[in-house]
C-alpha cells in the first residue's frame, strides 16, 4: 500500500504538471533531424519526423528485404517491437562528389585521348623524318651507282643487240645498291656487326658477276665482329674495283682474311688484254698496293692495325 500510495503521488505530480517529464513524444519525434518514421504491423504510422518522405506499403514490403534506393536516398528498416522502423540516409551530397568525379574522370579521359593522340602523331612524324633522312642518307651514298645503273639501261634500250651485256652490269650494280643500302641500315641499328656481312656482299657481288661472264672465286676466313664502318670501307673499295676493270674483267680471285680487328683482302682480277696504266685505289684508314702483271691485276688491302676509319 506504501509503494502504491508513493506511485500515485509521483503520477499526480505528473500529470498536474508539478514535475516535468517527457510526454508529448510525437512532436519530439517529428522534430528530430533524421528522415525516420515508425509503423506498427499493418504499416500504419504511429511516428514520423518532419523532412521524411511518404513511404508506398510496396516500397516498404521491399525494404525490408534489401535496401531501397530513392533518388539522392536510401530506404533501410529495422524491426522493432510492434512494427518497424524505417529511415533514409541521405546520399545526395555523396551523389553530387560522385557526379563532380565522373565530369573531371571524363574531362581527364578526353585530355589523356588527345594528348595520346598528340604523342601518337608526334611518334608519327618522327618516324616519317627518320626514314626520310636514311631515304636520303642512301639515295646520297649510292648516287653514283643508281646513275651508272640508269646510263646502262638507256645504252640497252639505244643498242638491243648489247642489251645482255647491258643488263648483266646493271645486275652487278644493283647487287652493290642492295648491299650497300642493308650496310647503311645496319649501321644505324648497331656500330659492330658480324665479318658475315661483308663476306654475304662479296659473294653477291661475285655471284652477280658470273652474268657478265666472269669466272669468280671467294675464300674468306674471317670470324668475329668488326666496326660497320670498316666493311663498307671494304666493300666500298671493291666495288670501285669492279666498277673500273668490269668492262674487260674475265675472271676475279678474292681472298679475304680477318684477324685481330684487322682486313686482308686479296683481289687478283684478270683481264681480256694486258694492263697499260695501273688504276688509283684509295682506302681510308687503309691501305692499297695495287700490282698488274700482263693481263693480271694483284690489288692487296689492308684495314686495321692501328688504323681505322674516321
């Protein structure tokens, strides 16, 4: 009876207002800064704050299986007694960061696509110049064969009955412009190169001879790597050879020997009559002691040692 008595003075203060208590929990409810609302079982609400939205039964059903997303916000519930509560979380800020992300992803795409484009047609050009310079390069280093090759094929078509003889020095030039032209690309690619090459530019030569009616024969003994620029000096050299005695060559001995970084070659070259005047062979970083005999030429050449080609 005491404990009773104290109970119904303490509800009589109450509810006269002598003691303060929080009873108007609706209005404090509809007053909180969350979007929250809370229904009973039937989805009535009994609770709602003043910035929350007007929630569908459909959308609520939905929700209480996985969130819901509603524009800028999203539906969470959460089962209490007597029914659920439901609230949204706000993600329009987060939305709006999001779309500022995409707008500068986007403008920072365009700009990486035309600066790769940029680079793109910058590669594009460079490549262009570069082989326009080698064009060149070759073009200027071989001028004097592709003009000897083009006076011979206007002397085939001014006299068809030589025509053969015409077009078979026209190969042999060719096989030196083909050669010569592989040695200039080689050597913008790496400065030391395999003998290898300089024997596969004399063997084409030679082969290509054989066409004029030259009896030819190649001993090469050379193994290792030299400088580029010291086989076309070689190369160079007997071309010019070549080009000087081709009219009355009849055959061509070639010995070539490679040692210690240094060239040997031997070229016995004879020819259909006796030798009057003994050419000028000139080899730089070399040297060339040039012998004739009858109808033979002896031209002996050395590169290296000490020397080399500047």
């Amino acid at each position: 009876m005491d404990c009773i008595f104290i109970i119904l003075l303490l509800e009589g203060g109450i509810q006269s207002g002598l003691i303060p208590s929080n009873m108007n929990y609706k209005e404090l409810f509809q007053k909180s800064t969350i979007a929250a609302q809370i229904v009973d079982s039937r989805q009535n609400t009994r609770y709602a704050s003043a910035n929350t939205l007007p929630l569908d039964p459909a959308v609520m059903e939905q929700a209480k299986r996985t969130a819901v997303e509603l524009g800028d916000a999203v539906l969470h519930t959460q089962a209490i007694s007597g029914g659920h509560i439901f609230w949204l979380d706000d993600l329009k800020e987060i939305n709006e960061l999001t779309g500022h992300l995409r707008e500068a992803n986007e403008t920072l795409s365009e700009r990486y696509d035309l600066m790769k484009a940029e680079v793109a047609l910058r590669e594009s050009r460079l490549h262009a110049e570069e082989k326009s310079r080698l064009y060149d390069r070759v073009a200027q280093e071989i001028a004097v064969q592709l003009n000897k090759a083009d006076d011979l094929l206007q002397q085939s078509r001014k006299y068809p009955q030589q025509a053969s003889n015409y077009l078979a020095q026209v190969c042999v030039i060719s096989a030196y412009i083909k050669r010569r032209a592989n040695l200039i690309l080689l050597g913008e690619e790496k400065t030391i190169v395999s003998f290898k090459e300089l024997e596969s530019c004399l063997r084409e030569s030679l082969d290509n001879l054989r066409l004029c009616g030259v009896i030819t024969r190649l001993d090469f003994i050379c193994e290792g790597s030299t400088d580029v620029k010291q086989i076309v000096a070689v190369y160079d050299l007997f071309e010019n050879v070549t080009e000087k005695l081709l009219e009355q060559l009849s055959a061509m001995m070639l010995t070539a020997e490679c040692k210690e970084n240094a060239i040997r070659m031997r070229i016995q070259a004879g020819c259909k009559e006796a030798i009057r005047i003994s050419p000028a062979f000139h080899l730089p970083g070399g040297t060339v002691r040039c012998e004739a005999q009858d109808e033979d030429m002896i031209i002996e050449v050395l590169l290296g040692n000490g020397g080399g080609i500047q």
